[in-house]
C-alpha cells in the first residue's frame, strides 16, 4: 500500500519536501541533543555534588579516626599510671609486712 502511494506522488514533491523534511528532523535533532546534554550535565553535578560530600564524610572519618588514637594514646598514658600506682601498692603492702616482723621481732627480742 505504501508503495503504491509513493508511486503516486509526483517527483517535483519529493524533491521539495524531502530537503524540508531533512531540516525539520535535523532541527529536532538538534533539540534532542541540547536537552540530552542538558541532562547529562545535570547529572554530572549530581554526581560531583555526591562526590563532594564523599570527600567531606572521608575528611570527618579521618578526624574521627584522629579523635580515637588520641583517645587511645590518653588510655595507654592512664594504664601506665595504673600500673605504678599499682607497684606502689605492692610496696607499700611489702613495707607495712617489713613494719609488722620488725615489730614482731622487737617484741621478741625486747629491744625497742
């Protein structure tokens, strides 16, 4: 059926209407790919905006991470103190034992 349309008209009409019908469609064309870049570039911002805030939440771990080494630096300087104080309680205990033989021995020997 097409065919036999086509046939129909004459060449005159498709010399003339063919170069119009190639202008409209690459005009449309042309609209196409604006909007289309358009919109890829819209979407590029999205993305580097995403990006960015990436970057910002990388740079708020970093300083998350730093908080915590300085927190666990803060926890080994505590256990150190623990520690010496807790090597002073075993001296003192070891001192207090010494006080008491002495004592005991004095007691025993009479002397003062």
């Amino acid at each position: 059926m097409v065919s036999s349309v086509a046939e129909k008209v004459p060449g005159w009409v498709g010399r003339f209407l063919i170069p119009e019908i190639e202008r409209v469609v690459e005009k449309e064309v042309q609209i196409l790919r604006r909007e289309m870049n358009a919109k890829f570039e819209a979407i590029d911002r999205k993305f580097e905006a995403i990006d960015s805030r990436f970057v910002a939440m990388d740079a708020k771990f970093e300083a998350i991470d730093t908080r915590f080494e300085a927190i666990d630096t803060k926890f080994e300087a505590v256990n150190a103190r623990l520690d010496a104080i807790e090597k002073r309680f075993d001296l003192v205990r070891d001192v207090a034992v010494l006080k008491a033989q002495v004592k005991e021995i004095q007691e025993k020997t009479g002397a003062t």
